[in-house]
C-alpha cells in the first residue's frame, strides 16, 4: 500500500469527506463517481478494498510497523499539526506507542466470544475510508485499535515518502510549551474535559481538541500513572474498560487523567526531544 503520493490538500480530500459527512454521518458512505475515486485512491488518501487478516497477521503487521517511524519524528508530526490543523499529522504519535509496545500474542478469546481479550481485535471487517475519514476529520478516533494503527502508520510513512511531512517551526515549538503548560497547572482536580476552554493554543473545535488530548494520553504524556498509556508497556483490553461516569466518554486512559497527574516529563523527552524548557512532571 505505501507509495510515493500522499495529497492531504481540502480538494484532495473532499471526496472522502463528502463520502462520510454531510450534516453528519452518512451511512451508507456515498462514494463518488469512478473518476474522482481514481484521484483520490492516487492522492493516497481513499482505497478501493480492505486487506484480509487473520488476528495473528495483523499483529504482526503492526509488530512490523512499530520499526518504521522513530518517536521524534511521530512527536515533530504533532507539533507541526498544531497551528496548521493537519489532523493526519497528529495521531501517529499514539499510533506509534501502541505498536511499540504490542506483544507478540495469539489470540485470546474474550466474553463477547469475538474479541481478543489482549489487543481488543475483533476480526470484523472495517472500511480503511471510514478510518481514514476520521483520522482527517478529528484527528482520529479508534485510536488503540490495531487496524487504525495500521492504517495510521503506513499512511505516515507514505506522507513521509511524498514530503508531505512538515517540520515544525517555533512557533509550533511555542504552541506545544503553551499546551503541555496546560495539563501542567491544572489544579488537582480537573479533568480533561473542564481543561478543554483552555487550550486555546490550539486552532479547532471540541472534537479534534478531545482527540489531541487522547493522543498525548495514549503516548503517555498525561496519564494517571494507575492507568497508563502505552509507552512502557502495552495496556490490555480488560485493563481500557471504563465502568465510571457516563458523561465521561473519553478514551482510555485520558478518561482517568486529572490536573495533579501533570505532564510526564519521561514521555516529553522520548516524544519531544527537540523541545527544551515547558511542563515539569508532578508525581
């Protein structure tokens, strides 16, 4: 699947978005006509079919992936999605810590008899345009689901290939320290949520500010060190269930982050080893 040609541009994009929103979800998705669908299969950005894999095949894909992308780059790929607004800059990140971090496993059957009770995967088909919609429309959603990770990676790496991967400026270097300064003098209380009118470093809406915290939680940046995120060691699917308040739809583990967690200065060096100064980490 990786090439050469990854066009992240609105026109680009404008038929997968079109063919999953308009006014909200559109299901079925509406795919455009065969011409716009070749440029946009071109572009890199939608995909006529899914690939087939059994649980053990997709681990290892994702296994294999985890070698392709170096943390700095994963973490200079968010900064430079900050200011910009390139959504598909940002979740790599995550992306990246879960690979890393997946065992090798065979799989483990859950209660609900298709899940895998380590990695979550259900062997249930998923559209990758679905996927990739929502990786450009909020930054992601599944975002420790193996076949988004997948998707994630080798869609990074394509973009990588193309140039299409910008480094980021110092400015995008100011609005990182101004984010990580956000968690870091929250008070003991707050949650994600109540932090949410803060962050106005960030250019967006709730949505994609909710999936920006998602991602530096899975990376490990904020976490309760009770219910970490990925960066030390992979977190089973028993271990991500919520069973607290159900206004609280967040993912795991940014649902259990609160302001006297802070920041992990241990994540921001393995993430950000090009950020100097911002948050210190309050144990």
């Amino acid at each position: 699947m990786i090439a050469d040609r990854y066009d992240p541009s609105p026109a680009a994009i404008r038929p997968l978005m079109q063919a999953h929103w308009r006014n909200g979800w559109r299901f079925p998705p509406v795919l455009p006509e065969e011409e716009v669908l070749a440029g946009a299969v071109d572009a890199g950005v939608m995909f006529r079919d899914a690939p087939e894999h059994e649980h053990d095949e997709w681990v290892a894909i994702v296994r294999r992936l985890a070698g392709t992308v170096a943390p700095a780059e994963a973490g200079a790929a968010f900064m430079a999605g900050l200011r910009s607004r390139r959504l598909d800059l940002r979740s790599a990140m995550s992306s990246l810590a879960v690979a890393r971090s997946l065992p090798e496993h065979a799989f483990l059957r859950g209660p609900d008899g298709v899940t895998c009770q380590v990695c979550s995967l259900s062997g249930l088909p998923q559209d990758r345009n679905r996927l990739n919609f929502e990786r450009f429309k909020w930054g992601g959603v599944r975002l420790d689901d193996l076949l988004y990770v997948a998707l994630d990676l080798e869609l990074f790496v394509r973009a990588r290939r193309a140039g299409a991967v910008p480094e980021p400026q110092d400015a995008d270097l100011d609005a990182m320290r101004a984010l990580l300064d956000v968690f870091d003098g929250a008070e003991p209380d707050d949650s994600a949520v109540s932090l949410l009118p803060r962050l106005a470093s960030v250019k967006g809406n709730r949505a994609e500010r909710v999936t920006l915290m998602a991602v530096l939680a899975v990376a490990g940046v904020i976490q309760d060190p009770g219910h970490p995120g990925y960066l030390a060691a992979f977190t089973p699917w028993e271990a991500r269930l919520w069973r607290g308040r159900a206004d609280e739809d967040l993912v795991y583990p940014l649902t259990w982050w609160r302001g006297l967690h802070g920041v992990n200065a241990a994540a921001v060096a393995e993430w950000f080893p090009r950020f100097s100064g911002g948050a210190e980490a309050r144990r």
